[in-house]
C-alpha cells in the first residue's frame, strides 16, 4: 500500500535468507526476481512511447502499476490513454486496462491545444484493496473549457468499476501529480492548474478527499509565483502526517524569459493546516538560479520530512545534465517561525556533464530506513540508469546502493515496499521508443542464521551444544559478532567473536555453549548468549540480534545419600524431578532400601496418573490389612480399583512386604498397558534363571523385549531378588518415559 504517513517498526532482527555459497559482494538494496515492460508498439499512432509513473502493492502482494501508453488513434499531437496494470508476486500479469476520453481535438492546432492526452500519474491502494489513482484527463476545451482536468478515482481492486471520481479544472490545463492516503484513509493530492491567461498560469493545486471521495469543502489550495507559463510552479509531490498536516513539495517559477535557458526555479517544500491553508512553515532551495525541483515527499512516525529531488549546479537549463541527486530531512515541526530546519542533507552528483536525479523515496518498515529511486547518467555512453538507495533515516548517510545499467536507456519514477519485497515503476527504453517497466525485487536484509536456535540444552556435568553461525546476506565490509553469556556461572560461550568476510559471509562459523557446575541444588536453569554486531558496512553494523536462550540442566544431588557417579543417578533424579518421590526423608533417597507394597502403590498410581493425582479416601473395607488409618490406604485401594493388583492373597495385601522383581514386572506392564493387557508367550530363552514354566515369565519378558530391563546380569534376572529404591528409580523412568 502507498501509504506517504508511515508507521516506525522494530529493526529486522533475523532474516533467515537461502542464498548459495558465494565470494561475490552483493552492494545492492534487493535481488532482483523480474522485469516486466508494457509496449503499446505498432498500435502507437503518435510516437509509440510507453511510460510508467507510480507503483504500489495490494494486501495480496500484487503489484499495480500506473502511467500512459500510446493510443491507436492517429494525430499530430500527443494522444496517450491512461494505463493500469496489476501484477501478482510472480510477475504474471493479473490485466491491464486503458481508460481513453475518445476525443481527439484535431489536426490543424498548436501542440498542446490538440493534446489528449489521457494520463496516470500516482496511485495508492487503500485497505479494502481499492486502486485510488490520480492524473490528467483530457476534454475538449471548446465545449468543456477544458484541455486536461485534475483527475482522482477509486477503482475497485479489478480496475473494472469507479467507485468513485473527481474531475477538476480552473483553466484549460490541470493535472494531479501525486496522492497520499492518512490513516484514516482521507485523500491529500498535489497538482498543477492553468487558472487563467497571464497571471496564474501554472499554480500548484492542493485537494483533499474523504475516503469516499467528498472533497473537503477549504480545498482547493493553491501556491502561485510564476505568473507566466514558461515559469509555471508545479506540486509533484503530497504527504499527509499523523496529525493529518498536509505537505506539498514541488517547484516554484522564479525569473526568465519565454523561450530561455536559464529561467529559474526553486525547490520549494511547504506545510499546510488542511483546515484553513495556512502555511505553517515552507522552505526554498536555489542552486544556481537555474532549474531545481522536488519530487516526492514522505512523512516517518515521527512526524519528520524527507523529500527528493534535483539540483542544477550547471550553467543552464537547456541540456540534460550536471543536475544532482538530492535527499533532505526536515525536522516536521519547523523552526517555530514559519522556516524550515534541515537536519541533513545528502547529494548525488553524477558523472561530469550529466545528470542524477531523485524522483521517488518508501519507507522501509522491516528496516526503519529509507529506499530511494531514480535515474544517473552513464558516464561513457551518456545513456540514463536506474539507481536505488538505501538511506539511514538518522544520518542521511548510504547504506546500500545499486545500479540498473540499461542498454537503451531506465528511469525509475515510483518505488513501494511491501515486507521483503520492492517495486520500482517508471519506462525503459526498447531501442526505438519507451516502455512501461515494473521491477520486483527481494530486500536484502542483514541477519545472522543460528542453526539450532531453540532446544539448547547444557548440563553441569561440562555438558555442551554447539551452534552453527553465519550471516544471512554478504556484507560489504568486514563485520564482528561479539557472543556473551549472560550468566557465565550457569553456561559458556566460546569463541568470544566471530568475524564474517564478504568471502565467507556464508560459511557457517561454530559456536560452543558449556554447562557450568555451580554446586547448587537450583534445578535447571535458563541463560542466554547474547550478540553485538559491528561493521563498517552500515547494514550490519549495530544489527539487533535476538537472544539465544539455552537451559543448563541441574546435576547437583537432590539427595544426600544419591552421589553425582551413583550408578541409578540420572533415574533417581528424573524421579524426584517429575515429583513421583521425595525422598525417604531428612534429604536422603535410601537408594538400596527394599521397595515395600505400600510404596510401590504410590510410585505406580503417580506414574497412571500424574504426579498432581490424588486418590479418594480409603473405605478400608478392600484389604482387611489395609485399614483407613494405614498411611498408604488411600493408593493400595486406588492400584486395586485400577485394577493392577488383586492383593497377596486370603483378602490382604501385605503392604509391608517387599516387591520382588517378579512382581515387579507384572505390575509395570500392567501399569503402562493397562490392566486386560496378555503379554506374549514367554520363550524361556531371554534369562538363564526365568523359564517358560516360571509364574511370571511372560512378563519379565516382555519387560525386557521394551527396553524397561536388561536383567540383574547379562544372563540372569533375579526374578526372586526384591527391588530396591534405586531399581525402582531405573523401572518407572523407563516405564513411563519420565
């Protein structure tokens, strides 16, 4: 969307960019992906040439392009239609459409009292994806007191259907050069009017529409300096501000002749109280009393200004060169006194005897920068060039810069953004007449790629993650990645710095993260590595890069008795993590006590049901050995209402006697599988001490067969053998995957 008041967002922070391994410096603002030309040809009846002026993107990522193309109809003047055309990101044409007056006023006239010309120049799409345009429409001057109106439609998002029109003249020739959309999506034009025959003959002409397209009934203003038509002051550019100020920047007839080379203009820059035109504060640049204008202007979230545009610094105006390309930041509230501040300038000046010159500026809201378009002269061939720039918006100082070369001759006019993606408008030549041209291109963005960047875990035990860095563009300059940890007793990071040449920008470079020992019984804990970007190539340089955050997994004994080195470690720990256990009490596991009954019942119903279970109270009528007042009762009698135990026979559950290993594999599976689960049939091969015949065979076996047990040896299971609290710690880990 064009919008000209614009919206301040976050730095870029990470853009994970594909690009091939490559030693090339790419020193450019985006890659482009395709050019597009539209090419009236043979149909031309006038001079076949083809221009495109403004472009802006869709909600959908299309692209809409506006200008004029050629008409079929014959005539001895210019005779062009108005022409739109969408493209979708892939560059394929979506339509295209003419809008004509069908008038042509003749053969025997003066050059501009024959033209009719139809013409596009700006366009905007507002939320609902309507295409607002603005340009000239041509009339007949005898029956309509017309040559070319002021002229502003909303279309529908096919081009097809006006939802509604503007058409304005006081005089024969009026244009409307640009428009900009507020945020409430009201309407803020700039043109140009002919009011009358030797003293207002060419003012700047101001408009502004409510989304729907009432005209606001203080408009139209107008600015006038030059009274004769060879110094005609023109508003090419509009902008609207947060506070919904209106500015207009254009130039302003000074002196000079009919006819002369060194008539003079003005850059001229202006902003308005929409409510009554009073103009709050102006500024007027004159390079050498010859030919200076401004083209386009744009408001930040900050309410400053940036306009582009052009400067002699030549000799006269009646050739093509020694213009520069000029940028100026405005401070948007002035001086306070009705006069401008500049906080900075920048230039461009082309090669001698040529011309560079600005025509259109975007903010980028993914980079908080500024992209800038327009046109520098070969310096061999004399041949006009596209060129793009991308400005910090805090210096005026260059961060990328690229060139279009072109055989025949490429003008940029228009540039919009849309995220990562850019469009440039404007015509390029084919070797006998111009074309209207779109260029869509890929922003490069600086950024590191981290590979992983989540899932980073450390352990106190020295244990490490590695992660591979490299940057996600090529650079111009060397650029410096400073890492730190921002808890070195918890984790590590080294190297300390890493350096990325324009060599190899893409190379992954590794990092190592190391667990620290912190002998503290403080759980896992987070950290984070932390990076500083610095580069002499200014889109690096400074680039905010978002924490990694890594997890050092606590490995200080929970439990007195349960050293770092004991061989069930790790099991007793994810017990006591998970919150199955705490402990036998006064800090202390008892890893080699025998797990009774009563217990087991505990360890198993958190295992079902998780470790917030709490089961109903006990009747005491399940287990004549298990009364209410039994410290477990309430877990023996919810394992047997689970239906994992039946007790030890003759109505009791003995909860006071140890769990053999036997047992132990009856009420695991049953525990994970539920309480109908059949093991298979038991193959009495598995362990040397566990026949087919025996009990509970098919269960130790099939414990086995699911990686819960390896036995008691390499040969035997001990099946007999009752189960400490360590082998417990290792069962329920492996049981329930904790």
């Amino acid at each position: 969307m064009k919008r000209k008041k614009l919206v301040l967002s976050m730095w870029a922070v990470i853009a994970a960019m594909s690009m091939g391994a490559t030693t090339q410096v790419y020193a450019k603002v985006g890659e482009e992906q395709w050019r597009s030309h539209e090419d009236s040809g043979t149909n031309g009846g006038y001079d076949k040439n083809d221009f495109g002026y403004e472009v802006a993107f869709d909600s959908q990522g299309n692209v809409v392009t506006v200008g004029s193309v050629d008409s079929s109809q014959s005539g001895t003047a210019a005779n062009d239609n108005a022409y739109v055309v969408k493209y979708n990101a892939t560059g394929t044409k979506l339509w295209d459409h003419e809008y004509d007056d069908g008038d042509v006023e003749g053969t025997n006239c003066n050059f501009y009292k024959c033209d009719s010309t139809d013409r596009l120049y700006t366009v905007a799409v507002d939320s609902a994806d309507n295409i607002i345009v603005g340009g000239a429409w041509s009339g007949k001057y005898a029956s309509e007191n017309y040559h070319q109106a002021h002229w502003v439609r909303s279309m529908t998002a096919d081009g097809n259907t006006a939802n509604w029109e503007h058409l304005w003249y006081q005089g024969p020739w009026n244009n409307c050069f640009d428009l900009a959309l507020s945020d409430s999506e009201d309407i803020y034009t700039a043109g140009k009017a002919f009011r009358s025959f030797n003293t207002n003959e060419g003012d700047w002409v101001l408009f502004h529409y409510s989304s729907t397209g009432t005209v606001d009934p203080n408009y139209p203003y107008f600015v006038n300096v030059g009274q004769n038509y060879w110094l005609e002051d023109h508003g090419y550019g509009a902008a609207v501000d947060g506070n919904g100020y209106h500015y207009a920047v254009g130039r302003i007839g000074v002196s000079g002749t009919l006819g002369g080379s060194t008539n003079d203009f003005d850059w001229h820059v202006r902003k308005f109280d929409p409510a009554d035109g009073t103009v709050l504060w102006s500024d007027t640049l004159d390079e050498n009393h010859l030919y200076d204008q401004a083209r386009k202007v744009i408001v930040d979230a900050n309410n400053d200004v940036y306009v582009v545009g052009q400067l002699n610094r030549g000799t006269d105006n009646s050739t093509n060169q020694d213009y520069d390309w000029v940028v100026i930041k405005y401070d948007g509230d002035g001086d306070g006194a009705g006069g401008a501040v500049r906080l900075w300038t920048h230039r461009v000046t082309g090669p001698a005897g040529k011309t560079a010159a600005a025509h259109d500026i975007a903010w980028d809201n993914v980079t908080n920068t500024v992209v800038v378009v327009g046109y520098v002269a070969n310096e061999t061939t004399g041949v006009n060039e596209g060129r793009m720039e991308r400005l910090d918006p805090a210096t005026g100082n260059v961060i990328r810069e690229q060139m279009f070369p072109s055989t025949n001759g490429l003008v940029p006019v228009g540039v919009a953004l849309q995220g990562d993606n850019i469009a440039i408008s404007g015509y390029e030549g084919n070797g006998s007449d111009w074309d209207v041209t779109t260029i869509y291109l890929n922003a490069i963005r600086a950024g590191l790629t981290l590979t992983p960047d989540t899932g980073l875990t450390t352990t106190e035990a020295g244990g490490t993650a590695t992660v591979q860095v490299r940057l996600a563009s090529a650079p111009e300059q060397d650029v410096t990645v400073n890492l730190t940890s921002s808890n070195v007793g918890e984790g590590t990071v080294s190297p300390a710095s890493l350096t990325f040449t324009p060599a190899n920008w893409d190379i992954p470079q590794t990092i190592t993260l190391t667990g620290v020992e912190d002998s503290v019984d403080d759980g896992d804990q987070a950290y984070t590595i932390q990076f500083a970007v610095s580069s002499t190539d200014l889109l690096y340089d400074g680039l905010a890069v978002p924490d990694l955050t890594v997890t050092n997994q606590d490995n200080d004994p929970m439990f007195a008795d349960v050293p770092i080195g004991y061989w069930a470690y790790d099991g007793i720990q994810s017990l006591a993590d998970s919150g199955i256990t705490s402990g036998c009490g006064d800090d202390k596991y008892c890893p080699t006590d025998e797990v009774t009954r009563a217990q087991m019942a505990v360890f198993l119903e958190r295992g079902i049901h998780g470790t917030s279970f709490i089961p109903p109270a006990a009747t005491g009528t399940v287990f004549d050995d298990v009364p209410t007042t039994y410290w477990a009762a309430d877990w023996i009698e919810a394992l047997a209402a689970d239906s994992i135990t039946s007790g030890c026979g003759g109505g009791n559950y003995c909860p006071d006697a140890s769990v053999n290993r036997g047992q132990m594999a009856v009420f695991l599976l049953k525990s994970k599988h539920g309480s109908d689960y059949v093991p298979p049939a038991a193959t009495g091969t598995l362990f040397d001490d566990v026949p087919a015949s025996f009990w509970s065979a098919s269960w130790i076996e099939q414990l086995a067969n699911e990686g819960i047990t390896m036995g008691c040896d390499p040969d035997n299971y001990c099946p007999n053998d009752p189960v400490t609290r360590d082998s417990m710690a290792i069962f329920l880990t492996r049981t329930f995957d904790l």
